[in-house]
C-alpha cells in the first residue's frame, strides 16, 4: 500500500511507520509511496546516490580487496531502465556515455560519474516530471563498476527530491557481497498518479540480468566507460 503524504492532518490512515513531513524512508513494510497524484504535474525531480569509500584507499590485503584492490575505493554508478509511454526503452547509465536528456526523449539525465564516492555530492539523476504521462516505469539502479562487491562497506542510500511533497530515501540495507547490481527502486506512472516502490534487490550479472529479472526485453551489448 502506498503513502498518501497529501493527506490532511486528523484523517484515518492505514497502520504503516510513521511519516516524516520532511522525508520519507520507504522499507520492507512500508515499500511504496505517492510522488504525484493523477494530473499533477512537477518539475525537475533529482535523483542522488550517496556511498563512501568503503575502506581507506592505504589499506593493504584483504581490506584492500574489500574496497577494490588496486585503487582502495568502489566506484559506485548510478543508472535507470526506463520505459516510456510510446513504448520506447533505454538506459541512462555512465557505462557507454549514455547520460540521456532532460528536454527531448528520454526526458532522464544523469550529471556525471563520481568514481570513488570521495564526492560529497555523490551521483545524480534528473527526470522531467513535467508530463508524467510520458513515462510507464524507471528502475533505478546501481552499479559496482570497480572494485570487489562490498555492498555493506559502500553503505549507499538513494535519496529522491521531488519538486513538491518529502524527500524519499532507499537505503542499500539489504548487504549481499556476492553480485555487482542493486535494483534500488521502481518508479511508475499509470491513470493512479506516480508512485515509488523500494526494490533493493542485488542481481547476480550485468544489466541484461537485470533487464530479464524486471523483464524488460531489450536488447544489449558490451560497452565501457
């Protein structure tokens, strides 16, 4: 079940954790929330992905090989599927310079690609939600570039900053240290509005394991950054 922020103080809800005004953390229980209602428009909304180092860079040995040996730091990308209401399907990812476009299709930008996490201001994304009938799903997702998989050192959180309403915070909480991918969250928009669903699901592949666990059908090949 979805939280409706826009509910008026005094009105009966559903028993769910409770709701900050300022921010939102979806969970295992309370996975999904409103980000607009049907015919609401916004603006801009950014998408930022936060982690650290996971290890300090002098360390040597196993330490090493937990926080990517060689470099002693995870490069952590941000990335999207996206499907859009004419049916049309892509990636918006650092993997192969494909950072997309807030003004023509996809309507979905990514800044740039923070390769060590040493940037306060981590990854983001920017999708157009100024005609959220142009879109049907995003799968935000993340991505272990460089680096050994340790997802509980790397301590990632996606944050969604919507134009109106509470932020929305995902925490990569779930750790696995075996697979390279996080499906992180799903956002959708249908006749109902447009909602975000907590995912963070680790997937044992590339994006096209991805892709066939979200059954996304399209077609892929081998690129680099």
């Amino acid at each position: 079940m979805a939280i409706d922020y826009t509910r008026r103080s005094g009105e009966s809800t559903p028993s769910q954790a409770p709701v900050s005004l300022s921010k939102i953390t979806l969970t295992k229980s309370a996975p999904t929330v409103n980000l607009a209602k049907a015919g609401e428009r916004q603006g801009n909304m950014r998408v930022n992905l936060n982690w650290s180092q996971g290890a300090p860079p002098k360390k040597t040995g196993f330490l090493a090989k937990l926080a990517g040996a060689g470099s002693g730091a995870v490069d952590l990308d941000l990335g999207c599927l996206y499907e859009l209401a004419d049916g049309s399907k892509g990636v918006v990812q650092a993997l192969g310079n494909s950072f997309g476009s807030l003004t023509s299709p996809p309507y979905i930008s990514l800044d740039g690609d923070d390769r060590s996490g040493a940037n306060t201001g981590g990854e983001n994304m920017h999708v157009n939600l100024a005609d959220p009938s142009a879109f049907r799903r995003i799968l935000i997702f993340a991505m272990i570039y460089d680096g050994a998989p340790n997802w509980a050192a790397v301590d990632g959180v996606v944050t969604l900053y919507p134009t109106n309403g509470p932020e929305v915070e995902v925490r990569l909480d779930s750790a696995s240290n075996q697979e390279r991918l996080c499906a992180i969250a799903l956002i959708q928009s249908s006749g109902q509005g447009v909602t975000v669903t907590r995912e963070v699901q680790y997937i044992n592949g590339s994006q096209s394991d991805l892709d066939r666990a979200y059954n996304w059908g399209m077609k892929w090949a081998a690129g680099r950054k």
